[in-house]
C-alpha cells in the first residue's frame, strides 16, 4: 500500500513535522504574520532565488509598498526598479497586475477563493496553494524544489520528478498529507525540512524527524533520490557594449517591451558571436562601430575594451566587452527593439533600472567619472 494512504503514517508524519517546525523554523520577516500581501510578495521573490538574497529585498519593497493598494498605486516602472537585484523581473510586473486587481476588485484585500486566486497575474498552481494555506489555513497542497525533494524520498518515487507521471504522483501525495488544520503550518514545516535538513546532496538523515517514515531512508536510497538532473554546459555568448560621452554626458538607451529586461536601460549593445539571449539578432551580429548608430542614431569614435563583465542569464554565459567611445555626429533615434536613447550626466545612472550586469558596469561608469571630475584643474582637494 503506498504510505501516504496509510492513516496512521500520515498522521505520524504530520505531527512529527509540525512538531519539529515550531522547534526549528527560521524567524523569517514574513512568516511574523500570516498576511497574505507579505505571503505573495514573499514567495513572488522565492522563486529561483535563495531566502538569504531574498530578506534585504523583501524587508526593503515591504517597507515602501505595505499593501495591495500602495502596490497597485505606483508607477509599474518604479514597482521593478525596487525590484532591482532580484532578477526574473517579469515577477515584479506579475505582482503589480496582480495587486492592481485586487484593489479594483476586492477593495485590497486578497480573497480566499481557490478559483480567483488562481486566476491571479503570475500565480499558478503552488503561489496559490502557498497564499491559501499559509494566510488563509485553506488545505492545499504545494509542491515546489524542497517539498518536491522531501517527498519523493518520503515514497521512494524513482524516475525524474520533472515528469508528468511523477510529477502528479508527487502532488497527489502533497493533497493526502496536508491536514485539514494547520495546513499552512504542516506546508511551511515541508518546505523548511527540505532546505534545512533534506538538503539535496547528503541529506542529514540522523536528525531528520521523518526518518522513520521515510521509505528511501528505509532502503538506502536518500542520495540517489531524486534522479540527479543533468544540465545541460551553458551557452557562450559575446557581447559589446559602447560607453560613449559626449560633453560629460554618456549614451543609454531603453529596450521596448518584451523578451528580457523588459524596459529597462543599457549602455548600447550589440550581439558580437553565439546564442542571442538579449534578442539582439534583428541588427546583428555587428561590431560596435556599425551597430551603434542602426540602434542610437549617433556616429562614434569606438576604443579598444576597457571593461569587461561576465554573467549568466537563463541557459547563457554571456561575456559583455564595454569600449570607451566618443561621439562625432547623429541625432539621437532609437533603433530596433528599443524606446529611448539618451545622454545622461553618470552621476544620474544609478536612478535608472538596470539588469545586474548593467548597473556594475554603470556603477564603474559612475565612479570613473567622479575621479575624473576630482582631477580636473583647480578644482579644491576634499
């Protein structure tokens, strides 16, 4: 019989867990209540991104949009300039259509029914059972990377849990195993065993309270379950990038809707050589000298490199080469794929939203050119 139809293993379970979760909980910042804004901005930023990356974040975009209605109330592009560092950024946009609809529609307050959770911007099947259970104490099952892992070893599941098959097994587990109280307890306590304890490679079985009910445990098989994935070696990318000033002012431009960095500013940058995950390809690939009046309009004198960033965005490594470059004639006109181009004192990049790698570079930019103002002839030491 499998385990989780076993009534008395399933109750064994339940209270061992809960039991060991008020023991061992993290004090995260949004688990001190169960409200339901700081529940679906928490698990907007969880996803594909560590809890210790996620706290100053979280504490920060909390402290500026408290609720719904703030949320709903500000400018989408400042909503994802908070956003900024975080990554994944069409979450930020998600979470202010979301919060927009619920404080047109629901006078701010979020509602507990499963259906218009649901069909809330950004939220499927697990952000629904999470803001359910965790707020409301609905009992709905969630499944995501540590509760996925915790009980896969739980039954023993061989195969690879990104399957349909195992996949469902896996959610038809987590339904019989939530307990009709509790339930956003009994979920959390899932999820923290799988990061504290369950981890992914040597899981620290001789502390773990669910041991006893664990039939991989029982069987030897904790660290061969789940099935190891293989990745896949990531996809080299070159790039280039022109810093190109003009009376103290430097170059940016604005990608359009759409694709990656939605909206968000860059020095201009062409695709040099290999995959295109910036969606570069309607211009390129080009060198800098080419590409950059097809995209800004401007005419410039390119340098050799003088920065070079490396980074990795979905399956790509992407080695971004910056050239120092001075303009020489063109009227600014946004190219393909972009919005706006504009000269900027450096001083004003950090306002701008930006990518990771964007704003390092912008960061470098910035402080190039305040030594250099502080080189100037006759101006007084500080």
């Amino acid at each position: 019989m499998d385990p989780d139809l076993d009534e008395a293993w399933v109750d064994g379970v339940r209270s061992s867990l809960v039991g060991w979760f008020r023991e061992s909980a993290r004090p995260l910042p949004w688990r001190r209540d169960r409200d339901p804004y700081r529940v679906l901005v928490s698990e907007s930023m969880l996803v594909q991104t560590t809890v210790k990356a996620v706290v100053p974040h979280f504490e920060r975009f909390t402290a500026r949009f408290p609720d719904f209605e703030s949320l709903a109330a500000a400018d989408v592009e400042d909503v994802v300039k908070a956003w900024e560092g975080l990554g994944y950024y069409r979450r930020a946009r998600q979470l202010h259509a979301a919060a927009s609809r619920i404080a047109r529609d629901f006078g701010g307050l979020m509602p507990d029914d499963p259906g218009v959770v649901r069909d809330l911007p950004g939220v499927g099947r697990y952000m629904a059972g999470a803001i359910l259970s965790f707020a409301f104490d609905r009992p709905q099952p969630i499944v995501e990377a540590n509760s996925e892992r915790v009980i896969a070893r739980l039954l023993a599941l061989r195969g690879d849990t990104r399957t349909g098959a195992v996949r469902e097994r896996i959610w038809q587990a987590a339904q019989r195993m939530v307990p009709p109280r509790e339930a956003g307890r009994f979920n959390q306590a899932l999820i923290e065993l799988g990061a504290l304890v369950c981890s992914p490679r040597r899981p620290a079985c001789l502390v773990c309270p669910l041991t006893s009910y664990c039939r991989a445990r029982g069987a030897g098989l904790e660290q061969a379950i789940p099935e190891p994935r293989v990745k896949a070696p990531p996809l080299a990318v070159v790039e280039a990038c022109a810093i190109v000033s003009q009376g103290g002012l430097v170059l940016v431009v604005q990608r359009g809707s759409g694709g990656l960095w939605e909206r968000f500013w860059e020095f201009p940058t062409v695709h040099v050589e290999g995959a295109d995950p910036g969606g570069r390809s309607s211009i390129g690939p080009v060198d800098l000298s080419s590409g950059l009046p097809l995209l800004t309009g401007v005419q410039a004198r390119i340098g050799s490199s003088v920065r070079t960033i490396r980074y990795s965005v979905t399956k790509h490594r992407v080695e971004l080469r910056a050239h120092e470059g001075e303009a020489v004639s063109g009227e600014l006109r946004p190219g393909p794929g972009l919005i706006d181009a504009r000269w900027v004192d450096p001083r004003s990049l950090a306002s701008l939203t930006m990518s990771s790698a964007s704003r390092r570079l912008a960061t470098w930019v910035a402080k190039e050119a305040l030594d250099r103002e502080g080189e100037a002839p006759g101006r007084a030491s500080q």
